[in-house]
C-alpha cells in the first residue's frame, strides 16, 4: 500500500526513472557474463541476425505454414499510420476490427475483434503478455506510440497462437519491438492538430556495431485539450534497447517506461445534454447552495507504468534453438473525482454515518507483475517442433481515500476513513505449450498447438461499496488447436483449423458478483475457421468463414462502473458466425484499390435476462428467447484508394463502415446504437535530401463529411411487469465532428 499526497490540486509527483536505468545496465553486463570468455569481435551476418531478432517471437508468430487467420504490419506500415495516433486506430482497417473513443481519439481508446472487447484480446510484446493480471486488458494511453517502437504488428483473430497471459478469445496481438539497424539512424517527428493536439518523437539507434552491439531509444509525448469538456491528456513514453550479437547468441535487453495524465472522460452523458452541448461530460460537476453549477478542476486519471525485460536467444545446433525471456512490471496510479452530495457512510464513516457532504476522493492501486518464459525449438527436415513454459506472479494493491470534505475536518477523516475500498490480489499463472508442425509433402502440412495453463487468483478485503470480498480460485484449463494447411501453388493456399480456448473472469466480474450474491464462471470457446487465400502480383483475395461457439460466454450488460468498466454476465449458450472477405488490385503503378468486409450473426440463445422493477430492488426474470450480442455489429468493412500522382507522393481515401449494434443484450429498439460510415483522408509527400536524410510531410482529414454520430456509453433503466415497457436511460459518447492532424517526419 501507499499514501498519496492529500493536495488534491497539487502537482503530479515527479517520476525517477535513472536508478532502474543503471539497474537495466547491470543486468545487461550481468546477462552478458553468463556465456563466459571475451565477446566475440567479429560483426555477425545480417541473416544470422534477423534470425535471432525474430526467433524471440517465433512461439507467438504465425507464417504461411501456420493455419490461422491474420493480418500482419509491417515497419513501414506503421510508420505511416502513427498520423493515427493510437495503435488501436492504426489498426482499426484490418478485419473484423472496431475501435472506439470516448475523447476523439486522444484518450481512452478500445478495440474490438468479432464484436469481442478488449480483455479478451491476449497482447503480448516478444512473447510476454502486456495485458493487466487482474483487469485482463491493455490501456494503451499508459504506453502511448507502442506502434512506433515496434518492428511489425501480426493480428491473429480467434483463438489465436499466443502461449502465455489471459486466453484470446477473439483475436490476439502480437507485437515485435525493433529490429537491428544494419547502420545508424535517426527519426524526429511533430504532429499539430485538431483540439489542440500536440505529438512529438525521436528515434534513434546505433545500428549494429563492429563488435555485435546496438542500443536504441525512443521518446515520445502526446498533449492534447481532448474533444470532451475536460479531457485533456498528457501522456510520455521512453523505450531502451541494448542487445549484443555473437556468432550464435544474441542478449536483448528492454525498458518501456509511460506515463499519462487524463481527464475521466468515460461517463457519457444523456442524448439531450449532447443536443445543447455537444463537448458536454458531466464529471466533476457539484452545485453550491445557490444552485450554481461548477467543475472540479482536478477530475483526473493518473498511471505510471515500467516495463523491463531481458531476452537471450542460442542457436545450439543447426536443429536446436533457444530462448528465454524475463519481465519485471510495476504499475501505480490513481484516480481523483469530485462527490457531490454524499453520505459518509459511503466511506465507511461508521461514527458519522448521519452526515451528507461533498467529497474528494482517490482510487489508488499500486501493482508488480514477474513473467518469465523458456522456450526451445527443434526443426529438421519435415519436422518443426516448440515447447517451453511460462509463470506469472502478479500482486496488486487497491486503496480507496477520501481526501477532501466540506463537512468534516482532515483530522476527523484520518480518524475515521478506515478500509474503504481497501483489497488485494494476487494471481499466478503458469503455462505449458507444444507446438508441432509436420510437412507431409512440400505442400501440404499438420498444425497442431497444445496448451495447459493453471490460474490461481484470491482477492480479499473491503469493495468501494463497503462489502467484504473473499475469493480463492484455481483453474486447470487445456487449450489444444489443430489444423491442416494445403498450399495449392505458389499462389494460393487453403487452411482450416479448430480450437477451445478457456479463459477465467477478471477481478471486476468478480467483484461486482460477490456484491449481487453470485458467482462468475469461467467461459469456453470452440472455435473453426475455413480460410482461402490467393496472392499474385497485382491482386490478392482472402476469404475466411469463421465459427464460434460459447459456453458460458461474458458479455456486456450495458451497465458500466464508475471507473468505466462494462459490467459482464455469463450466458449459457451463444455463438459468433461469420465471413471475412479481403482484397486489394493494383490497377496500375499509380492507383490501387483495398478493402475487407465482415457479415457475421453474433446471438444469445434462450436469454434469461434479470430486469430491475419500479423501485429499482426487485429484479425478476425475463425469457427473451435469441438476442443479440452486445456491442457485436452484423457488419463491419474497410476501404482504402490509393493515388501516387508521382514519386514520394501519396493520396488515400479512407472509409469505414459499422453497422447498427444493441447496447445490451436485449435486441430492444431503444438500446440500438445507430450505423455510421466514415470518411478519411490522407496525404504525404517525401522530400529526399542530402545522402539518404528525407523529410516527409503528411496530412489527414477525419470526418471528412462531418457526420454527427455518437458511440454508447452505457444503458440502465427499470421494467413494469404491468405494461410490460421498459424505463430506459441512454447514455453516449459524442464523436467529434471534421478534424485535422499535420505530421512532419525527418529521417536521418
């Protein structure tokens, strides 16, 4: 546990980051050290060192032998995207992908895969799993630019290749930090845009040196004013790699450090506060005893957030492969919000329960996670075989504090403010996988991926809602995939695959089911995919039919926590259906044409849905047969026309298509969120320079036809037995309108 400071306008404590700076170069020596002798002098060959850069990925990975379905982006790919600021937006054209913002994209941002949200989304960087223990998902404004430091992105969608961390039930990531530099080089880039939006960047390497040594870094910063009425962020991150290259080694040391400050934005506000203030967020409001309105200034999230790691890849032999891999992960922050008007016994003021006040209080939490991975890999002649392990430890801490109040002193406060929303988790998570893929002939090959994972979490102490948490649980789950893979010529190739994959609740589901007096299951996933791709030299086309199967499936009830988490419930049977077509044709040197669409059914069979009656207590039961999917659009599709006027120019019109999806899992009109269509725009220019240094300018246009479109925030509402109507109340989040983002990029 740990005491924030109680000036709640203070200023954000300053971040020390050089003693796990030298901590990083330590252990680099260190790691060094374990092979013994002098390092060799001699400069290994490019090949050998892609080979060790990427075999650090490799368990993670798939390739064309691999019968899964996935889009891959490369370096150059995302260096062009960063003009989207976030890595969910960079990636928001591939398939089946819908990514959302509650602050026009310089906030909190989220992505979904098949309808499927982000905490079942398994995110790994080289293999070690980035998604939070107990949340089970990637906020990724606190690393902001990950897509910048990152050598290529692999999108897999449905259960996925990824071995360690949460079970991917709809897709996994997969992210590959840079490559080795053949030489030195640099990069510096500025970004001014709408709502006041600031971006800046360097990048810098060595490349690799005479004696097999290469250090990169990287920081980047993000401020912005946000679209929503306090919204503002501030976000930095800092990436560090030093590695070194023998004949047969390779030694990969990284460290990941951010760091953001953002107005809470993720409340939403009804359709007619939005009609008369379309910047409207209702956080922080309280009203004085003349009735006057006023906004906490200080309304805010906060979050730190380090990352270390160390890789060490050996070629034993020319069939044996080694890698190991260990992660060091400490996070804390907090949250800081206004309560207008409440009781004390809120807070667990037991000795003045009687008192009504406003409040300041703070949402602490303070957390390390361990992961460690060991891998090996035999490949000989027909045979590719991989096996290894990894284990997580993760401990997290929560701690609720009430700061400020009108009504009673800060000695009373001290005195009295005991447990509130004070608990603890720990989870360990241990892993074993084997992989195997066989050559029957040069054509045709067995997949086949093995998985036995063993979760352990306990979560104990008082809720925000003063109720006693006790949860022990352990789960023993086996994820085994199998397919086939018929390359048909060089052109064409046909895959089909079939997995289950089990994945346990997070600490929020369970926490708000031991305040109704339930219990989360754990969810099970069949999953089948039939895929067919054909790559020539002007054109290429993807087609993958896609079925998935529930049992026990968490899915969104419409109502969201105060710290913006869609509350889940379990259903009994549900399934995902879908098609994903993908094709591009390059008309001639200067035009092209790509784009992707989704059709998909996303259904609850036999829904038991428990509705709250007229006096907000009672709760009864409601059959409501087949149903929607919450938050699963029918369809979801991409398009994108390049023009290239002439050399080093680009332009491209972008547009994105959702379609209308149910804020719960009710299939009512009245918690229907509407379809919308996007239009982009996009354009840059390379202007080479002396030697090999170019400047490159870009420009994009979003909301080109300035639609005026809103996103759900959450849905609740009560239910007359009598009548048989619903009393709904409809939250939003308002989408900005046209908007403009300029990027200068200098390579050097």
């Amino acid at each position: 546990m740990y005491k924030q400071n109680n000036n709640p306008c203070g200023r954000y404590p300053h971040m020390t980051t050089s003693p796990c700076a030298k901590q990083m170069i330590a252990c680099l020596a260190l790691s060094t050290s374990l092979f013994g002798g002098a390092l060799s002098a001699q400069t290994p060959q490019k090949d050998t060192v892609r080979t060790l850069d990427e075999v650090i990925v490799r368990d993670v990975r798939a390739d064309n032998k691999t019968p899964l379905t996935t889009s891959t982006l490369n370096r150059k790919e995302l260096d062009e995207n960063k003009i989207a600021i976030s890595l969910p937006y960079m990636l928001e054209l591939e398939p089946s992908v819908v990514t959302s913002s509650e602050n026009g994209m310089v906030g909190v941002t989220n992505m979904r895969i098949r309808g499927v949200d982000a905490t079942r989304i398994n995110v790994n960087i080289n293999g070690i799993p980035l998604n939070d223990g107990e949340s089970q998902t990637v906020y990724w404004y606190n690393l902001p630019n990950l897509g910048g430091v990152s050598q290529s992105v692999q999108l897999q969608r449905g259960v996925g290749a990824s071995n360690g961390g949460a079970a991917a039930f709809g897709g996994a990531m997969n992210l590959q930090t840079l490559n080795t530099a053949s030489k030195p080089y640099g990069t510096a880039d500025l970004s001014v845009g709408s709502f006041n939006t600031r971006q800046y960047g360097i990048t810098a390497g060595t490349g690799l040196t005479k004696h097999g040594f290469t250090f990169d870094a990287a920081y980047n910063g993000l401020t912005s004013n946000g679209w929503q009425r306090g919204g503002q962020t501030d976000q930095q991150s800092f990436f560090l790699n030093g590695g070194w290259y023998g004949e047969r080694t390779m030694i990969k040391a990284i460290a990941l450090i951010g760091e953001q400050h953002s107005g809470i934005t993720w409340t939403g506000a009804t359709a007619e506060e939005l009609d008369a203030d379309p910047h409207y967020n209702p956080r922080g409001s309280f009203t004085d005893s003349l009735g006057n309105v006023y906004y906490y200034p200080n309304e805010t999230d906060n979050y730190w957030q380090q990352h270390y790691q160390l890789y060490i890849s050996q070629i034993l032999s020319d069939y044996w492969s080694l890698t190991a891999a260990f992660d060091y992960t400490h996070g804390k922050g907090y949250t800081e919000s206004y309560k207008d008007n409440k009781k004390a016994k809120d807070f667990c003021m037991d000795d003045i329960i009687s008192i009504r006040s406003d409040f300041i209080t703070r949402k602490n939490m303070n957390n390390d996670a361990y992961t460690a991975n060991l891998s090996a890999r035999y490949q000989r002649d027909a045979l590719s075989l991989s096996f290894g392990g990894s284990y997580l430890y993760y401990n997290g801490a929560h701690l609720g504090e009430v700061i400020w109040s009108q009504m009673v002193s800060t000695v009373s406060l001290e005195n009295t403010v005991t447990g509130w929303d004070d608990n603890t988790g720990v989870k360990n998570d241990a892993v074993a996988f084997a992989k195997l893929n066989y050559d029957f002939s040069p054509r045709f090959n067995l997949y086949a991926d093995m998985q036995v994972r063993r979760v352990g979490y306990s979560l104990h102490g008082i809720d925000d809602d003063y109720g006693v948490i006790d949860y022990d649980s352990t789960h023993l789950f086996f994820n085994p995939k199998v397919g086939l893979n018929f390359r048909i010529d060089n052109h064409q190739r046909l895959y089909l695959v079939a997995g289950i994959s089990n994945r346990e609740p997070n600490r929020t589901d369970i926490k708000e089911s031991f305040a109704e007096g339930t219990r989360m299951k754990h969810e099970t996933l069949l999953d089948i995919e039939l895929g067919y791709q054909l790559s020539q030299k002007n054109f290429h086309f993807e087609g993958n039919l896609y079925a998935m199967l529930y049992k026990n499936q968490l899915t969104a009830t419409g109502v969201v926590t105060e710290s913006g988490y869609n509350l889940m419930e379990n259903v009994d049977k549900s399934y995902r259906i879908g098609a994903e077509l993908v094709a591009g044709y390059q008309f001639c040197k200067q035009f092209s044409l790509e784009g992707n669409v989704t059709l998909s059914m996303n259904k609850i069979l036999d829904y038991q849905y428990e509705a709250t009656l007229n006096d907000w207590y009672t709760k009864t039961i409601l059959n409501l047969g087949t149903t929607d999917l919450a938050l699963s659009p029918s369809i979801v599709g991409a398009a994108i026309a390049t023009y290239r006027p002439f050399d080093n120019a680009k332009l491209q019109l972008i547009g994105k298509y959702v379609g209308e999806q149910y804020a719960d899992n009710t299939s009512r009109e009245e918690v229907k969120v509407p379809s919308y269509f996007l239009l982009n725009a996009r354009a840059s220019y390379i202007f080479k320079l002396q030697g090999d240094n170019e400047l490159e300018c870009q420009f994009a246009v979003n909301n080109i036809l300035n639609l005026n479109y809103r996103l759900s925030a959450y849905v609740y509402g009560t239910y007359d037995p009598d009548t048989k109507t619903y009393d709904n109340y409809h939250y939003w989040f308002q989408q900005p309108g046209i908007n403009f983002l300029g990027r200068l990029i200098y390579r050097f």
